[in-house]
C-alpha cells in the first residue's frame, strides 16, 4: 500500500500522518516500559514491608504470655 504522504516524506516538506502516529507509539512504548519498572519497584518495596512486618508480629507472637503480668489484683 502506497503512503499518501509519499512525496511530501521525500522532500521532507512535513511529517506524514503515519510518521505522527509512529512518533506517539514511541513515546507511548516509553511511557509504559517506564511505568512497569516503577511498578516493579513499588511491588518490591511493598514485600519488603510486608516482610518486615511479618517479622515484627513473629518477633511480638513469640514472647510468653504471662497471666500475672496482666493480672488486676496488683
């Protein structure tokens, strides 16, 4: 198929329709590669906190319960 542009993109007069649209989807492939990495870094972020306060609750869990301790006749 012949693009309508054809002798416009020769002498470089302007940019072709289908240039324009090839432009955007770079920009638009840059974009979203841009998002994904942010997005692997938040959701690498939230399961190091996740994890940290997994081990916090384990570190709180694990110490005895002492029924004197929180008795009310003190």
């Amino acid at each position: 198929m012949m693009d309508s542009g054809w002798l416009q993109k020769k002498w470089g007069v302007q940019k072709t329709p289908s240039d324009e649209l090839f432009d955007r989807l770079t920009i638009l492939e840059e974009q979203v590669k841009q998002l994904q990495d942010e997005n692997i870094e938040l959701t690498n972020e939230l399961y190091r906190l996740e994890n940290s306060l997994e081990a916090r609750i384990d570190i709180l869990a694990s110490e005895p319960y002492d029924l004197h301790r929180f008795a009310l006749d003190k």
